[in-house]
C-alpha cells in the first residue's frame, strides 16, 4: 500500500491553514493512547528509522510547494509519532532551506525529547507542539498505554531539557479525560510540571471525534473552563 505523505490544507484551530505531513506508517508510534482518532497503536515501538524514504518525502514537498499555496503551516503529524522518523531533520531542513516563507511546526507526544538527537532534530521547526497528559505513573499509563521503557519522569525531563534548548515556540498540550486526569492531585502535579518546564503557551483539548475506546467522553465546557483557568491555560 502507497503511503500518503501530504494531507489537507486544514484549517486548524491553532495553526490556521495547515498542510499536513505524515512521515510515519499508520500506527506506529511509542504510545497507544485511549483518545486516539486514528485507532490503536499496532506497532508499539521506540525504534527511529527512514520510515519513508527522505526522497519521496522532499519529491512530494517540493512537487507541492512550488505552486506557491497559502499556508500558515507546514505541519508534521498523522498517523503515528514523528519524531519515530530519523531523518526528521532533514525533512525540516529541507523546507527552511527551500521554501524559507512557511512556518514549520511539529505535533509529538513529547516521549522521546530525552534523547539529545531527537531535540536537536527539531530545533529548526518554528512550532513544536508537545503533549503532557498526567504526571502520576498509573495515570499515565491508563491514558497513554505506553511503551514500557517510557515513564511520565522521562516524558517531563525530556520537555524541561527541550525547552531549554530550543528557541522557538513551544505549545504544551494537555488532553483531558473524564475521571482521570481531571481531578485535583493530578492537576496539581501537572501545574507544578508546567511551571517547571515553562512553555510558551498551554492548551487544553477534549475528545472532539471518536477515539480508540469507545468509553472516553469529551469533557464538559465548564469543566473544561475550570481546568484552563487552573493551569492558565488556553481551551483549543
């Protein structure tokens, strides 16, 4: 099966208009989150490699790009983690080199930014857009159904390390799920996490389309509100 790398333009809620790109094979990627619109994760891996090929990848970028379309962003997500993708870097340098009038963003689930090539594979993007879910390890499994060689520590380690590197813009996103992550010992350690890692921005998002189970609900707005005003955060 032909994998499809560029998807969209979308309009995001926060990235405006948006060109997707999707550099890793469906559903491969270190977590099998319960809130997952693409499904379940059926190749649960740490594993970085050229998932698709380097010159497919920039074929198709510059096939497209050089219409010249309107975008706001260039954005890497889709169907598993990005940063699973070793060359990720050279996607990225690709588009700042040849197409220097887009912006760069990247969507990750922030489980690999402990590794030092991982955080400097992304130092060119203008926008990284990590995620934190929970703090507490049975939480954190229960939302994340990670890799077993991830913990919650490693996952805050690795956003404190990246933000003090990196010169960008860096957006923390906090997916609430009823009855887990909304009570207030897990809110607490999520806003002593924030204000450790310092992000630029933090938003919150709920479960908008169908996720992996069917028991995860969107949370209500005014919990939602709750919450945000709590962590001082952004409701997207």
């Amino acid at each position: 099966m032909r994998h499809r790398i560029l998807f969209g333009p979308i309009r995001s809620r926060r990235l405006g208009i948006s060109l997707g790109v999707d550099i890793i094979p469906l559903k491969t990627c270190t977590f099998n989150c319960v809130y997952c619109e693409c499904g379940e994760t059926t190749n649960l891996t740490l594993k970085r490699r050229e998932y698709v090929s380097l010159k497919e990848v920039t074929g198709k970028l510059e096939y497209y790009l050089k219409k010249n379309p309107h975008l706001d962003h260039i954005t890497f997500s889709g169907s598993g983690e990005p940063t699973l993708h070793s060359r990720i870097h050279k996607i990225i340098g690709y588009i700042r080199d040849n197409f220097p009038r887009y912006q760069v963003a990247v969507l990750t689930n922030g489980s690999l930014l402990n590794q030092e090539e991982v955080r400097k594979a992304l130092k060119e993007a203008q926008v990284v857009i990590p995620s934190l879910n929970a703090v507490t390890p049975e939480v954190f499994e229960k939302i994340n159904r990670h890799h077993p060689e991830i913990s919650s520590k490693q996952v805050i380690s690795g956003l404190i390390k990246f933000r003090q590197e990196y010169r960008g813009k860096m957006l923390l996103e906090i997916f609430i799920v009823p009855g887990l992550n909304d009570g207030q010992r897990e809110l607490e350690l999520l806003k002593e996490a924030i204000e450790r890692i310092k992000p630029d921005q933090v938003q919150l998002g709920t479960l908008y389309r169908w996720g992996t189970e069917d028991w995860v609900e969107e949370a209500e707005p005014a919990n939602m509100e709750r919450i945000a005003a709590y962590l001082k955060a952004q409701v997207t």
